[in-house]
C-alpha cells in the first residue's frame, strides 16, 4: 500500500451533549503533545444541553499551529453517538462533509448506519469505516458510560498509531488528576481529601483500562486493512 504523507491531522467530533467530545478533544491534544507533536483542541459550543449536538476539534502536526477555528476539512472524523448519522444531530451535514481523500472515520455504533450513496462516496474518497462498540466497552470496562470517550480516544490513536498508550495514559492524568495538599489540619479533613485522591485514582485507572483496550482493537484493525500510520514521527520541538 503507498505510503500517505502528512505533516498535520485535523480531528472532527460530532457527538451530543454529555459524552465528554470537549474532554476528549483535550486529552488528545495531550497526548499528542507529549509525544512530541504540536497540537491544540478547542470545542464548539450550541446549546448545552445533554442529547443537543455537540461538537470538538483536535489539530496535531510537525509544525506549530496557529489556527483554532472549526475543522472543516477533517482527515478524521470521530462520531461518538449514532444520532449524529441517524437524526442529524450535526453542525455539518452530511456529518461526513469535508472529509479528505484516504480519511479515517470512527463511529460508535455496531449497526451499519451509513446510506448505499453515504457508503459510494466514501470509497471513492478512500475513506476507511471503523465501527465499534464504544459505550458498550466503556460500560463493561468502566462500568460507566461516562467513559465513552476513552474508548473512542483508544481507537483513534491504536488505527492511527499517532501515540502509543503511555502518551494516552499521560493525556489522561492531566485532565484529571489535580494536585492534593495535606491540609496540615484536622485528621477528618486529611481523612477526606485522602479517600477523595483515592476516588480520582480509580477513576483515571478505569478510563485508562478502557482507553488500552479500544487501542488494541483499533490497532488490529489498523494491521488488518493495511492501513499506514498517519505521521511521521515527531522532531524535537524548537
């Protein structure tokens, strides 16, 4: 299979209100960062409220980036719930408008959701169609669907091979794992804010165990269709 060469990947997130596309648009970024790529994230925002349409926006290159706008040219697009596809639930429409030849779309879904005509168009871009499970794991993993988002982080980057699970893991405590000062205080008060950072461990660990294991599927998969990882490794960063 020719090798496609990039220098920049543009990440678009339709997804509906309440599954995390903000935070995971952030933790890509990252983690992207941390393996040494530029990237920067930034969330578009409608009506906050759950099931409404949400949308985020992840950049990652060789090169520093400068644009925050929307992606409206994705080499990836990521929907995180069927009724983006099936109600409409998009700022773009089709959801799939933009998408570059040789594209990569990831859907939460184990149903089939695209048209004959959506499914035509997108082979005669290139476009590869990876779906899968993502709440299901997320709940089976996690116990949570909360974790929804891990789950799509993990396929994204193991069909990508952009980072690798150490850079996930470390997107992750970022986001969540905030600093906690003994109080110097009562010992009910050190008591609580103990069982608290506790509660924050075993939360990054369970998104973190989803996130790993969506990697691998997605990374199977990768390998099965022949399908190239979509960067050059990273310079040092000036």
């Amino acid at each position: 299979m020719t090798e496609i060469k990039r220098k920049r990947v543009g990440i678009r997130m339709p997804a509906i209100g309440g599954q995390g596309a903000v935070t995971a648009a952030h933790i890509i970024a990252t983690a992207a960062d941390y393996e040494g790529y530029h990237a920067v994230s930034n969330p578009f925002f409608g009506a906050e409220k759950r099931m409404a349409p949400a949308e985020s926006y992840a950049r990652i290159g060789l090169e520093p980036i400068f644009d925050r706008g929307e992606v409206v040219y994705p080499d990836i697009i990521m929907v995180f719930h069927p009724q983006v596809i099936t109600m409409g639930k998009s700022y773009t429409m089709p959801f799939y408008s933009g998408i570059k030849r040789n594209g990569l779309i990831i859907i939460n879904s184990e149903e089939d959701l695209l048209s004959k005509e959506d499914r035509e168009y997108l082979e005669s871009l290139n476009v590869r169609i990876f779906s899968f499970p993502a709440t299901q794991m997320a709940a089976e993993i996690a116990g949570t669907e909360l974790a929804t988002n891990m789950a799509m982080i993990g396929a994204l980057f193991g069909i990508t091979r952009i980072v690798g699970t150490e850079a996930i893991e470390e997107g992750i405590k970022a986001r969540f794992l905030k600093k906690f000062v003994a109080s110097g205080g009562t010992a009910s008060l050190d008591s609580a804010l103990e069982r608290k950072f506790k509660k924050k461990l075993e939360l990054i660990e369970k998104n973190v165990n989803t996130a790993k294991a969506t990697y691998e599927l997605g990374l199977k998969w990768a390998e099965e269709h022949g399908i190239e990882p979509f960067l050059p490794r990273p310079t040092a960063k000036v």
